[in-house]
C-alpha cells in the first residue's frame, strides 16, 4: 500500500495542466470495439483505472501501438471472445468500474457481452438495471450468474426502438449508444445524460459513420448504421482535476494558473466556485485563481439563508466535485450546507477532517454542513487513509494548507483518477514525498 507524506502550509505558485478526462477515457476506449478499422485517441490519462481498460482491451485481442506521450492506435479487428469466459477477465474486470462499458460494444457488434460485477469507488451503491434494461429493450436477453456475479446479454440482432431510462446514468447512456449505433432502425433514448464527456463519444461515433442526433440535449435519435469505420479523437481535459486545483490554490493561499481548461465545457463549475467566494478568472482560455491572502467568504441565497451547494445531473454540478468543494469551505468565511443527493457514502470521509480540526456537522449519510475557519486557525497534520479517488484527493488538499507533516495511505485509490499527481504537485512547490 503506497504513502504520501506532506508537509503542509506552504504557498504554491506556477502553472499546472490537466490530464486528458477520466470518465470520458472510460467510454471513448471501449468504443473502439465498434470498428475493425484503426482509431486513433489522444490526450489518453495514464492513470490506473484507464492502463486496467488498456490491457482489457489489449487481452481481448485489440492491437495497440503508443504513438507517444498519451497518444494510442487500436485496432480490433481480431477479438478473441473466448476470453469473456476466462477466470482472468472475471479477476480483471471485477477491479474496474468502467469496464461496464465494454458490454454495448461487443452486443452491437459480436451478439454476445458478458462482464462480471464491477469494483471501485466505496462511495455507495451504483446499480446496474439502467444498462441492462437498455440492452433488454434493444432485443437482448439477459442472464445472471449468481454464484459468480457474472452478467451476460445476448443477442442475433439488435433492433431500434424507444425507450424511457429511469435514470439519466452516464455510463448506462454511454453504453445503450454503443449498443443502439449498429443496431437495425432507429433508437431513441429519453433522458439520457448530456453531459460534456458523452457528447465527445457521440461525436466520435458520427465521425466513425454513426448517425446520433440531440448531442448536447436530454433526447437522443439514433439511426442504425451497418458498420463504423476509423476515425482520430482528441479527448477534454478533466474537469473534476481543474475543480481539483481551483480548490487547492484557494485552501493554499496560492496564485495558480490551470493551462487549456475547455472554458466551454466546465458547466456550473466556476460559478459554484465563485459562490464561496473564490475568484475564478478567465484568460483566454486558461483559469487564472490570485493569491486569496484576506481569505474567501461564502454567499448566502438571496433571501438571507445559507448556501446549499447539491450534486445534479448534467448541466448540474458532477457529484465528483462535492468531497472538493467541502474541504474548501473548512476554511471559508461562512457556512454552507454540502448535499451529495447521488451516493450515499461519499461523504463519510469528514471525520477525518474533523480529526484536523475541521468544524463539520454530518447532518446524514448525504448532508453535511461546513462552518469555515476564515484561516484564523488552521487544519492539522495528521494520518489517514484515502477511501476513494475524489475523498483521497480532498484529504490530499486539506493536508497541503495544514501546518505540519501529513501521512495519506492507500493512495492507489488517487493514482486511479490523478496521472503523476506527487510530480505534478511539486513542480508548483508542494512538498510531497512517495513513499
């Protein structure tokens, strides 16, 4: 299990760039099982979650060449099936979340995908009904292994036609228009998520030979198309890492400048920012946070009462962002009630920063309010565990603005969503060792 030690209350200072996104590498990898023709994917994080998707693929009989920092070819034009009913894949895809996304391709195209139940985040349950109930409308039968937590669809030919998803899930959006794009007739999908991330596959997937219309909005028509050819795509920069870094530059104290940010697909999330305070400053099209030295004072609504800041789908604030926005508002001047309404144990790493000293009142499983310190007293050092990507990075955060020598264990549960986070860091001045 890796370590970072940090030696927090130090002011950081240069330039830092994002990875290329997280969650929209997950879809866009997975999606080059649609073609037998070469893709081409740039700007790809080397991460965890994303190298495990890479080797899925590549044990699946995918070819991939690097073609130099972040840039790949595939080409899966010889997949092995076999291998879904191998007791590797069911080791290897039980340790990603994302390899959920596998299932739609391999239906639309071989008439089978299998996948076993997925890990990762302990931030709550994630069902699974939303992307099986797609496949099933599609003309897929679906079958559960019980004793192995193994879930298969199958199908001899997949057939368009409307559907209603109970809830607007990304991953399960992502996966029914992988599955729908080769299928015969047209598929429309109501409520489907619209968020940046998903709006780049469908894109990719037009340029590809697809034919999806409604990209951006909640309504998706999708006209089935025989094949899909090749294609060169260029992911966003992640959006959850630019929050990441707004709210490191404030908890530090720091001028920061956050290179290429996609202004345009950032949503709501400068806004929010703003909303507590912090000067979020547009420079063509990077993010410039001054040195916040008289601190940041949070709003209150109109009407006087406190701030609630809430997780929603797209265009709402991404739930990824809500564990960064709370270690934020620890040292705000003001208060503001945190409401992550999508899972229910992502909120759970707060006794920790109560442990440093953090003045928080977990309402419930889902509400938890802040009282900030106005830096009149700051977090202190301590030791902790990092439970989850986002937890970890907010306990990353906290312990850089603390006065002192902070211990993070398990921080694989960071290299899964933060490409060379420890470099990174040290290249704006944080002092941070792995050990």
């Amino acid at each position: 299990m890796g370590t970072f030690r940090i030696e927090g209350g130090h002011q950081l200072h240069g330039e830092i760039t994002p990875q290329g996104a997280k969650n929209e590498a997950l879809q866009i990898l997975c999606a080059v099982l649609l073609s037998e023709e070469k893709i081409t994917i740039n700007n790809i994080p080397d991460i965890l979650d994303v190298n495990k998707l890479i080797s899925l693929l590549e044990d699946l009989g995918v070819k991939i060449q690097k073609k130099g920092r972040g840039s790949y070819t595939f080409k899966a034009d010889d997949i092995n099936l076999e291998y879904l009913q191998s007791s590797k894949f069911k080791e290897d895809g039980r340790g990603l979340r994302g390899s959920i996304m596998l299932v739609g391709p391999l239906l639309a195209r071989f008439g089978k995908g299998y996948i076993p139940k997925p890990g990762g985040d302990k931030i709550g349950r994630r069902r699974l009904d939303t992307h099986f109930e797609g496949f099933i409308k599609l003309g897929a039968k679906f079958r559960y292994n019980r004793e192995e937590y193994f879930y298969g669809v199958e199908a001899d030919k997949l057939k368009g036609t409307y559907m209603l998803l109970d809830e607007a899930s990304v991953t399960g959006t992502a996966n029914i228009i992988m599955a729908a794009v080769l299928a015969e007739g047209t598929t429309t999908i109501y409520n489907a998520a619209c968020e940046p991330y998903l709006q780049q596959l469908c894109k990719m997937l037009n340029r590809m030979g697809a034919k999806i219309s409604g990209i951006g909005s909640n309504l998706l028509t999708i006209e089935g198309v025989e094949q899909l050819g090749g294609t060169e795509h260029t992911m966003l920069p992640d959006m959850i890492e630019i929050g990441s870094w707004i709210g490191l530059a404030a908890m530090t104290r720091s001028e920061l400048t956050i290179k290429n940010v996609s202004w345009d697909d950032l949503g709501l999330i400068p806004a929010v920012f703003r909303k507590l305070g912090i000067s979020v400053e547009k420079k063509d099209d990077d993010i410039f946070i001054p040195k916040h030295e008289k601190g940041y004072q949070i709003q209150n609504f109109i009407d006087g009462s406190i701030l609630t800041i809430a997780d929603a789908p797209w265009p709402g604030l991404t739930p990824d962002l809500l564990s960064i926005i709370l270690v934020v508002a620890t040292q705000a001047r003001g208060e503001v009630l945190i409401h992550q309404k999508m899972f229910e144990s992502r909120l759970f790493f707060v006794d920790k920063l109560i442990d440093m000293g953090a003045k928080i009142i977990l309402c419930d499983p889902h509400r938890a309010t802040v009282i900030g310190h106005d830096f009149k007293s700051t977090l202190k050092a301590t030791t902790m565990v990092s439970p989850d990507i986002r937890a970890g990075v907010s306990l990353l955060i906290a312990a850089l603005s603390a006065k002192g020598t902070s211990t993070i264990h398990n921080i694989e549960q960071i290299d899964r969503g933060y490409e060379n986070i420890d470099e990174r860091l040290r290249a704006i001045g944080a002092n941070i060792v792995r050990v």
